[in-house]
C-alpha cells in the first residue's frame, strides 16, 4: 500500500494528462454524484469545487436518486470496482429516468451494464485498493469535467505539484518524528476530528481512512454544529482526542469560531492537535490534507501491529447484499 501512496502525486499527473472521450455536457446545472466509501469521498471534492459555481451538487451515498433531477442534470456513478450494489442501483435507476449520465470504473458490472445500454463509461486505472487509488479516480474525473470545472487547469496541476513537496514530508523515505503524518499517528488513540464545512471532505476521508486502514474507531462533526451539541460532552472527563482541521483562509466567523474552542479545550486542559492545510484552491487544500491524513492512517496501522490492506468486515457484508 504505501509504494502505491508515494506515487499519489505520479498517479494524479498521469491520470489528468489522459486523454478522455468529449463530453457534451449541455445546459447541465445540477450534478449527482453517486458513489459508496472512497468514491463517496471523491464526490465530496467535487461538491466542494463546485460548491461556488452555478451548478448545484448533490451526493448520493445509499441506492436512492433525489427527486429534484430532471433532463438538466449529470448524474456521475462511480464505483472503482465496478461491483459496489448502491451505485449501481443508482445507475440503473439513472438510465429509466433518461438522465445524462457518466460513469467511472476500473470494470466490472458497471462497465459491462454500461455497454448494455450504451452509456458513457471512462474506464480508470485501479492501483492496490480502492482508497489506494484515490488520486488516479479523482483526477481522471477532473479531466473529464474540466469544460465545466470551476478550476482552471493551472489550479489542478497546482495541487499535483503541492502533492510532491507534501510526500516529501509524509512519505516513507522520511520514517522519524519529524513525518507529520507519524507524530499525529503516534499521537492518536480516540480521535475525533472537527472540521469546518469547506473541509468536510478531508475529515470524512480521514474517519474512513482511520477505519478501514487502522481499524479504529473515529468520530468527525463539523465545528459549528458542535458548538451548539456536541461540545456538552467536553464537560465530563473523556479519553477522546480532538483532532482540528483547519484551512489557511477560512471564513472570518469560522476562524472566530476556532478560537473559542481552541480556549475552551486550553482552559479544561483538554489536549487536541491542530491539522493546518497547505496555502491554494479549495482542491489543493483538501487532496494534500488527505494525502498527510490517509499516511497516518496507514503508520497508525503499522504502530498497531495491523496490516492495513484486508477489510473482511466490509468483505463480510458485501457477500451478504
């Protein structure tokens, strides 16, 4: 697994430098995004990208489309097997409503279902896992949506290249405490992770990652809800780690907002770590949070004596829909 994570930033060049079918997108103004786990986390990306563009995203993890889709929206199926249940309930459903539809897998039933009926399908490279080929999935979609991406292509190759100075840190040829990814996974025990809107796709990726990879047990809330629920838990004595994910431009109110927290955790002398994203675009930010938090998944899981590849929970439950 980590051979395949020191090549994330290769892997994104290669897949946005490929060349994809054209695709007529036409007046779309809404796009569903239907996809289960590490897919699902793509799609929480593209949601952020697009979340200051005129076209609403919405994302579907579970078998049902929302009501709201009619002849103007995109519904992208992602499954990196090709074999995920959900999503190709979604796709299947997509077809009898007659939507526009693109669908993304390495094969599989989807792509055999999508030469059926003759859907568009972009076949993608998968490497290891399917969270070890996160980079090669999210960047081939970039490609794909880049004539309506609300990112130029300077912006995109600026997060690849933010990429190669993060592993520089992150990766496996830097194994001592000076690894950010290493110190938060010695660190870390009961975490849960805060996070603030513009984030949540990094924090979530992080929950799953912690999960799937360390085989630990996380909570993730986002920051603002929390102050008015979630932050009553604080007042009885907890083995919980706060762990605050922060962008380097957050919104004015949200960066008052961590102050209050970052004061009430100083002040009940509850210790918590800070996670800042690197300076850029909203896709820089969040892919190299995810590139330093998806590592210290896997060192959390080599400190734990675990190997991190086999899910046979998830295997158990698949075998069983």
């Amino acid at each position: 697994m980590y051979k395949i994570y020191d090549k994330w930033p290769e892997i994104a060049e290669e897949a946005f430098s490929n060349e994809f079918p054209k695709i007529n997108f036409g007046k779309i103004n809404h796009i569903v995004f239907a996809g289960m786990g590490g897919s699902g986390a793509i799609g929480d990306i593209i949601s952020a990208i697009f979340s200051k563009s005129n076209i609403h995203v919405n994302i579907v993890k579970g078998f049902l489309l929302p009501q709201t889709v009619n002849s103007n929206s995109l519904i992208i199926t992602t499954s990196i097997s090709g074999n995920t249940k959900e999503t190709l309930t979604i796709l299947d459903s997509s077809r009898k409503l007659k939507c526009k539809i693109i669908a993304f897998s390495s094969g599989g039933k989807m792509r055999s279902y999508c030469k059926k009926y003759n859907i568009q399908h972009i076949n993608v490279k998968k490497y290891h896992s399917p969270r070890a080929s996160f980079t090669s999935f999210l960047y081939s979609i970039l490609k794909v949506l880049n004539p309506i991406l609300p990112l130029n292509e300077k912006e995109v190759l600026e997060s690849i290249n933010q990429l190669k100075k993060t592993r520089n840190l992150i990766s496996t040829s830097n194994l001592s405490k000076t690894n950010p990814a290493i110190d938060l996974a010695i660190w870390i025990k009961y975490p849960l992770i805060y996070f603030p809107a513009g984030l949540q796709a990094a924090a979530i990726r992080f929950k799953n990652s912690l999960q799937e990879n360390s085989k630990l047990h996380v909570i993730s809330e986002d920051v603002v809800e929390a102050c008015h629920n979630g932050i009553v838990a604080w007042e009885k004595k907890s083995k919980i780690q706060p762990i605050l994910i922060l962008g380097k431009d957050d919104y004015i109110m949200t960066k008052n907002r961590w102050k209050v927290v970052k004061k009430y955790f100083q002040n009940n002398k509850i210790e918590y770590r800070e996670i800042l994203s690197v300076k850029g675009n909203i896709l820089t930010k969040l892919i190299n949070l995810i590139y330093l938090l998806d590592y210290c998944s896997i060192y959390k899981a080599v400190l734990r004596k675990i190997d991190p590849t086999p899910v046979s929970s998830i295997d158990f439950v698949k075998e069983r829909i």
